[in-house]
C-alpha cells in the first residue's frame, strides 16, 4: 500500500481560484499530490464550475455559497476533519472571514499576504492562533531563508548592521488582478522581509514609520485604481538604538529589481538576499511547511504579522499622494524622494 500522509494532513482546501492560486499554489500541490504527501485538493470560489478545465483525479471543486464555504458539500465530499489544511487565497478583504469560517472545521488554516487590510479584523484572528498561520511568500524564497538563519544562528551580527534597504520593483502591470494599494500588496513583503530576520535576533524589535510615498501608473487613457508604487521610510527600533530602512516597491517600473540590503556604517554590506526566484517554488517550500506534522515555522507568528498589519495601515494612511507615473518609467521621487516644503501631486 502506498504511504500516504507522513504530515498528519491528506486534504487541502483552497479557497480562491485566481492568478496566486493558478501559478504558485495549483502547481505546488499537484506536486505534492504525485510525491504522496497530499492526496487530495479541493478549491472554492465564487464561480458556479471550476475555472481549471484540466482536473486531475486529486482535484475537486466546491463553489461557496452567499454564506461562503459550503460547509455541508465540503463534509460530504470528505474535506472536512483533522487531516485537512486549508489556504485562504482570495482577494484581501475575505481572508479573515473564511480563516473564521473554516475555524473548528479543519487541522490547520493558512492565509495569504497581507493578513488582513484593517488592525482590527487582524487582532480578532488572535484567539485563532493555535490553528491560523499567515503566510508570505517572499520569506520562502531560498536566499531569504538563508538569509533568515544567519541571522537566527548569529553568522549576521545585528550589531554590525546600521541600515536597511529593501527593492521589490516590477515592470509588469497589475493585468486582471484585485489588487490592494501598493503599500499593503508590495510594501507589505518590505517590512516582513526586514523584520524578520531582524527578529531572530532580537524579538522585541518593532517597525517604525517615518514617512510614506505613493503614486498610480497611467498607460494611455487608462489609470490604474489603486496605488501601483511606493516609498516607505521607517526604522526598525531595537532595545537601544534603530536601524533606518528604505522600502521601494511596486509596479510598472523600468527595471526589475528584487532584494533585501543590510549596510553598516561604513555603507557596506554585511548580508544581502536577492528575491528574484521566480514561480512556484517559495509557495512549494511555505506549503511543505505547513503541511509538517509539528509547529510550522513560517519565519514570523501571527502576533508579529500583526504588527505588520499595524504598519502598513499606518504607512497607507500617512501616505503622501505622488500623483501619476507613466507605465514603464520610475518616476524621481522613488530614489529622491519630494520635498515636503513644497506641495506634490
Ligand atoms: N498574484 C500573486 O503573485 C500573489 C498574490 N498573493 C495574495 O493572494 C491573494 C489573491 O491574489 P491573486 O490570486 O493575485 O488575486 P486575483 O484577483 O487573481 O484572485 C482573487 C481570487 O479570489 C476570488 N474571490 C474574490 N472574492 C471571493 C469570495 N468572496 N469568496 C471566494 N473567492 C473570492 C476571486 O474570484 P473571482 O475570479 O470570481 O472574482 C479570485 O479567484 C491576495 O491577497 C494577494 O495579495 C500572494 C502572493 C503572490
Ligand atoms: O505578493 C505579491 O508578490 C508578487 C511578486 O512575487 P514574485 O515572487 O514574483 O517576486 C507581486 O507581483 C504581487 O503583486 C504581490 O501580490
């Protein structure tokens, strides 16, 4: 007999069916479904039939009701129980009601970056601790992992480290997406990839904010509805001292650049990361995770991501309007940033 199982888990449950679960996650678990970790998938959304067209025998499909997971269908069909984790993968503002929703239903609840887009629907997932993990892709891509240890196993002194600087710059567009204003969407991997490694160091360590820019991509006649780009400037405050950082981030830009910087004072590097791997690797890696039979380390607790939470509704409502770029230009203010003397827009 095939030995299927060894995490405890057999199910997954994926709720939302769009570009994060077509690219990262579908491809992932396949492959876990072939290795024998996982058997079975099960993915909900709002469409009555499934948008995958090529099912395989592991795959299922379950459409959410206007009260969301069908509770009832989802029991019938055996995804309910222990053995089943589930991945909230829908657009932002429905995270924290399906991790709610799936609550006592199931072994283990993931949900996607950001958390949530408000302090106060993020802290009342606090009680859900011992079954909630947020989960950040950025943190599981292989360099950041590396990266993350040498600073948990002190190869990387913190002492040694003076400033921070942080690039996740796209040159594609926001295509079919929902996507959340750039501080939460982009800004938000800034502030966890520099917490935490910070963190595993020093776990008192807090975000700080300073000051924030945004703007909005023009492509012809269209505009882009939500902010596609950001500045966030803040430090990282530790027990005696802080660490300066530079987020930028975000879309339609003129070149990629992807990685996280520590400098110490003589503006050299001591520890750098480049987040350039791409597909579904890092949701590979995080997925594995989670699906291990003891506590998943999923680099920073929910408690920590709620400081992030706290963060990024901080940066988003002090943010200074930058007005437009045009698509495919980085636009000054990203690497000098505005005088604020003088008004912008
Ligand atoms: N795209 C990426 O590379 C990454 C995205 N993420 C995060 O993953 C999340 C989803 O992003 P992404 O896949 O890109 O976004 P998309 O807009 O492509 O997909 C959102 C999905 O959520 C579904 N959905 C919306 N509302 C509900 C609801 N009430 N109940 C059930 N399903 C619903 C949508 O269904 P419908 O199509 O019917 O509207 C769609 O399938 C976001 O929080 C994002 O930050 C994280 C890492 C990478
Ligand atoms: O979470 C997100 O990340 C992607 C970038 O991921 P990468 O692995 O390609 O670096 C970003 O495009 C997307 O807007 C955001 O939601």
């Amino acid at each position: 007999m095939k030995n299927i199982c060894n995490s405890g888990f057999k199910n997954v449950i994926v709720i939302g069916t769009g570009e994060v679960v077509a690219k990262r996650v579908r491809p992932s678990l396949q492959l876990l479904v072939i290795e024998g970790l996982i058997e079975r998938i099960c993915y909900c959304d709002l469409h009555q039939k499934s948008p995958f067209k090529d099912h395989t025998a592991a795959e299922f499909y379950c459409p959410v009701t206007t009260k969301g997971l069908d509770l009832k269908n989802l029991s019938r069909l055996d995804f309910l129980g222990q053995e089943t984790l589930v991945l909230v993968c829908t657009s932002t503002a429905y995270h924290a009601f399906y991790a709610k929703q799936a609550y006592g239903h199931v072994g283990r609840i993931a949900v996607e970056k950001p958390l949530t887009d408000d302090i106060t629907t993020a802290e009342a997932l606090l009680p859900l601790e011992d079954t909630v993990y947020p989960i950040g892709h950025q943190l599981f891509k292989q360099e950041m992992l590396d990266l993350t240890k040498r600073f948990a196993n002190k190869t990387t002194s913190l002492s040694k480290i003076a400033r921070a600087e942080f690039d996740l710059l796209e040159t594609r567009g926001i295509d079919n997406r929902q996507v959340d204003p750039a501080t939460w969407d982009v800004g938000w991997h800034g502030l966890e990839c520099l917490l935490a490694p910070i963190r595993k160091q020093d776990r008192l360590a807090l975000l700080e904010l300073h000051r924030t820019f945004s703007g909005s991509y023009t492509r012809g006649n269209e505009q882009a509805d939500v902010s596609t780009l950001t500045r966030i400037e803040g430090a990282i405050g530790l027990e005696d001292r802080q660490i300066p950082f530079v987020i930028r981030a975000g879309k339609a830009v003129a070149t990629e650049q992807k990685t996280v910087r520590f400098y110490d004072d003589q503006d050299r590097i001591v520890d750098e990361a480049s987040l350039s791997e791409s597909g579904s690797d890092a949701h590979e890696r995080l997925i594995r995770e989670l699906l291990s039979p003891g506590e998943p380390d999923m680099q920073l607790d929910l408690d920590h991501v709620i400081e992030v939470v706290i963060a990024c509704e901080s940066c988003t409502f002090n943010s200074i309007d930058c007005g437009t770029y045009e698509f495919g230009c980085t636009p000054s203010w990203m690497n000098s940033p505005v005088d604020l003397s003088l008004p912008v827009g």
